[in-house]
C-alpha cells in the first residue's frame, strides 16, 4: 500500500472532497485523523473507514484557532509518533453569483481572509513538526485559474491565488528538511453539488462540457490522486499543481 505506516491529518474531512481524502489515505494504509467543526460528519466518514478496515481518529479543531490546530497537532504526534501528510480541503466560505460592483467588501474578502488564515495555521502546525522529523507532504486543494466568464465568483480566485504563493514559499523554506507541498486542482466535481441545489444538474452538464475526457473527476478519482501525489512515490513533486481536470483545465 501506498501510505502504510504514514500519519495523516484531513482538515475537513467531514466534507466531500475531505472525506475522500481521508477515505483514499486510510484505503493506502495511512492511519488518518479526521479534523473539522462538525464530529457527527466527521463520524460519519471515520465510520465509514473503520468497516473498510481503515484506521481513523475523529476531533473537533477550529481551523481558525491557531491554539486548537497546535493542540490537535502536537497529539497527533504524540498519540502516533509523526505526522507525514497534512491536508486542508476546509470551505472558504466565498459568496457566488454576486456580480463584484455589486459585492460587499465582506463577501469578497471572506473566502481570502478564511483560506489564508486556516491553510497558514495548519501548514505552520504540519511544517514544525515535518521539519523536526525529516519529512512530510503538505496537501492544498483548489489552484489558481483563469477568469471564470460565466460565472460570478467574489473573491474565491484571489483566495486559491494567495496560496499558491504560500505553498511554493513553503516548498522554498522546508523542502531542505524533505518536506513536499503539493496542490489539487479540479475544473469542478460533480458530486459535491447538493442534489437540492437549484440548476444542480445543469451545473454538472455545465462542468463536463469544456473537459477533454468527456466527464469530469469524481470523489474517488480526486481521492486517488491525493494519495498517490502524498506517498514516497511522489518524492520528487514539490512546489507544484497537479491537474485533476479531465481536461478542462489546460496547463
């Protein structure tokens, strides 16, 4: 298995790209720690790994809260001796379909002022302790773009944009001790779009149709590529994107 032995921490794991996350690091042998606001979610999905036969432990940490993110990293560490995979899918919180001379600076700074400060508080907590032991991968989700021209998105852009500076300086200052940082990117995954979302199908047509493949990326197909992109036999992958587009993202 890809990750057997390896210790990792899923931040948001309660979430649809989170959940897979976890559920595709524990299938590789990872033991994993789920990490979100919401424990029956996170049960949920820890449930879900058990009788898979995965490993998974379940806490409340406010990403937020820079002593709750220290405190739930250190007893990883202490409970299993390293942590080796750090990956935060947490929502951003950004508001969409508000035209930006329509916004509020609120709205458009949320998902800004929300990705840098979780992604930050959990890449400090992670790249303390990879430094210290030698190694590690620091995992982001959703990448810098072009222009969305259909699509009004507030400040999500500017957000995915602000951490990808903060991932390749990351890769700048740790790489020398073995640390890896690494981002996902998708052109949209179907399956995270509520059911009772008004257009939801429309949406999913929509997301398809500009995709080279055909289709779009599913949870599993996401999941996959985290754990490949997180193991030894990525050891070369830092400071880096990894498209998982099917195509609608052209590099």
């Amino acid at each position: 298995m890809l990750l057997n032995g390896k210790n990792a921490v899923v931040y948001g794991a309660g979430g649809g790209i989170g959940g897979a996350f976890a559920r595709a690091f524990a299938e590789e042998g990872a033991r994993v720690f789920l990490a979100g606001r919401t424990r029956d979610k996170l049960e949920r999905v820890a449930n879900e790994i058990r009788a898979a036969g995965g490993t998974a432990d379940v806490a409340v940490v406010d990403a937020l809260d820079e002593k709750s993110v220290d405190a739930h990293a250190d007893a990883v560490v202490e409970a299993a001796g390293s942590l080796d995979i750090s990956a935060n899918v947490i929502a951003h919180g950004d508001v969409q379909g508000t035209p930006m001379v329509e916004m509020s600076l609120a709205d458009y700074e949320q998902p800004v002022i929300t990705g840098v400060r979780t992604n930050f508080l959990t890449m400090r907590a992670a790249g303390r302790h990879m430094k210290r032991q030698g190694g590690g991968v620091v995992l982001l989700f959703g990448g810098d773009g072009d222009p969305v021209r259909n699509h009004a998105v507030g400040g999500l852009q500017v957000g995915f944009s602000a951490l990808e500076a903060m991932r390749r300086q990351l890769a700048a200052e740790l790489g020398r001790y073995g640390v890896r940082t690494v981002t996902l990117r998708t052109g949209g995954v179907p399956e995270t779009i509520s059911a009772d979302f008004p257009g939801a199908e429309a949406l999913s047509a929509e997301l398809a149709e500009p995709t080279m493949l055909g289709r779009t990326a599913t949870l599993a197909d996401v999941g996959a590529v985290a754990a490949f992109v997180a193991s030894d036999r990525a050891r070369t992958m830092t400071a880096a994107t990894v498209n998982v587009s099917c195509g609608a993202l052209v590099d």
